[in-house]
C-alpha cells in the first residue's frame, strides 16, 4: 500500500539526524513501550506485519510528526482497541488517575 | 481523540504508563517481563555480536564462503540468532563494491546482531535519501566512496535482514579473532562506516 511510510527515494526531508555516543533509549518510556511491544508479540497477540499495519494506518500528518516510539505508541494503542484487549475509555480513564497522582 | 480540543495534550509518557499497567493488571503481560526483555536489548545483544561473525569470516575462509552462502545457519552457529534475524543475508564489501543497509518503509534491522537500530536509521532522511542518492549521504558519515567503486544499497524487508561483512584493515595479519573484533564498528556492517584502522 502507498502511504506516507513509503518514502524510499523522496527529496527535501532535511538531514541525518547523527549523535555521537547515543543511548539505545533517550526517555525511559521509550524503554518501556519498547518492552511492552516486543512483550506483547512474545504473547502471540499480534505478528509483525500486524504491528506494522497498525502504524501505517497513522494519518500521514501526524506520522511526519511524531517520533519513531511515538508511533510504536499509536501503533500499539490502535492494535489493542481493535483486538479488544483494552478501550479507549479505560485508557483514558488510567490516564486521568495518573495525573492526578502526578500532580498535574 | 475527539475530546482534544478541550483537554490539554497526553504526555506520551503517561498513555505508555497507562497502556502498561493495565495490561500488567489484566494479566496480559506477566511480571518483570518488560524489564526482562529490555535488559536483553540493553545488555546481551549489540554489535559486538556482529563483530565476532566478521572476525570470524576474516580469519577462516571455510566459514566466510558458508557465510555468504547461508548467512543464518552461519551466524546460527556462533549462537546469534531469533526475533528478527530468522533469515539473515551477508553481503561483502570489496575493493570494487560497497554495500549499504536500509529499511525503507520502516526499521528493519538484524537484531541478535547488531542489537537494536541507532536513531538516524529509523529515520525518514536516512531511509528516503539512503536509496536515492546513497554516496551524499555516505559523506555525510565522512565515508567517500570513489567513483569506480559500485555502491550497492540493499532494502531490508520483516522477513530478510542484511549484514555487511566489511573489508578487513590492513597490517592485521596474524591477528587473533578478539583482536579483530574490537576494529569492527557497528555502522561497517550497516555500511555507512568502516572498521577501525589498526593502531
């Protein structure tokens, strides 16, 4: 399928984003969400092409956007919806726990 | 999504956290198996694995050809092997030929061999330049590549995942295989480095 991850051969995306000595993960819930995927795959809840299918369906703007984690993040999150193993609605509930106990 | 307009933005931070403790709680994933699994990526698996293969290849000619015959049951032998590197394909550089890896469409990378991908590999300049215009962006690591040595761009897929076996440097003969390991950096075998000259 022809989408905006396809980019083999495309011009004017800027340039090589290179850092000497760089840590494996820069945040630690890039450590995390890294743990979980691979994790959940161990488990058998989904295969590779079906993670990967679950990340090219991210709206094109917003994949330009996001970091390579924070679409393994969308990725996931839509793989869990549509496999019925969480809702958005107790995602978004957690959520609201959380900062609460963060203190935001 | 639709109540984003009248919320402030979710701390990426925060969904991870929500996404793993739920599934923690629900029992689809078993304690201490995240920590596990990164202390693998973290610890066990990294080029330095990639750099026995190459020593190896470069001191014992049997199993260069095995190598670059059968890349999986070779690298297989050594004891590197699962999650992403289940079909394994060695490409060699030479005087006349250099090769250079790239995952296009996304970050597909040998794993047990290399451990997991720096940043700019699993970036849209790398992957959509890397097939266009592979030499400009092979001096942007300080690598040129003379005109009349062919430049060869290999796409890796979820299924084939490449390893270039580099050019051993010279005035190493006699070296022992630890030896020339610790010359063999990880991007010579993505392709856009090469080893480390010997001191």
């Amino acid at each position: 399928m022809n989408s905006i991850h396809d980019i083999g051969g495309m011009d004017g995306v800027g340039p090589l984003p290179l850092e000497e000595n760089e840590p494996i993960f820069h945040e630690e819930w890039e450590r995390r969400m890294f743990g979980v995927k691979v994790a959940l795959a161990i488990e058998g809840v989904y295969n590779i092409d079906e993670t990967r299918w679950a990340m090219e369906r991210i709206p094109a703007l917003r994949w330009l956007q996001s970091s390579y984690y924070e679409q393994w993040v969308d990725g996931v999150t839509r793989s869990l919806l549509e496999k019925d193993i969480l809702t958005q609605e107790e995602i978004d509930a957690r959520i609201d726990i959380l900062r609460k106990q963060g203190g935001e | 999504m639709s109540h984003s307009h009248t919320k402030p933005p979710v701390p990426v931070a925060l969904r991870v956290k929500a996404i793993e403790t739920l599934l923690t709680e629900k029992g689809v994933l078993g304690a201490g198996v995240v920590d596990a699994i990164v202390d693998v990526f973290e610890h066990e698996l990294g080029p330095k694995n990639g750099a026995k293969v190459v020593a190896k290849a470069w001191t014992d000619p049997e199993y260069r050809s095995w190598l670059l015959k059968d890349g999986t049951a070779a690298i297989e032998s050594l004891g590197f092997s699962g999650f992403q590197g289940e079909y394994m394909v060695v490409v060699e550089n030479t005087p006349e030929v250099h090769n250079v890896v790239v995952c296009t469409l996304c970050s597909c990378y040998p794993w047990p061999v290399l451990g997991l991908p720096p940043n700019w590999y699993k970036t849209a300049p790398y992957r959509s330049r890397v097939v266009l215009n592979p030499r400009s962006v092979l001096a942007e690591f300080d690598l040129q590549i003379p005109d009349d040595v062919e430049v060869r761009v290999w796409d890796s897929t979820s299924d084939v995942r490449y390893l270039v076996l580099p050019e051993r440097p010279a005035g190493t003969d006699g070296w022992s295989e630890d030896e020339l390991a610790a010359l063999v950096t990880r991007d010579s075998m993505i392709g856009t480095g090469i080893c480390r000259l010997a001191a």
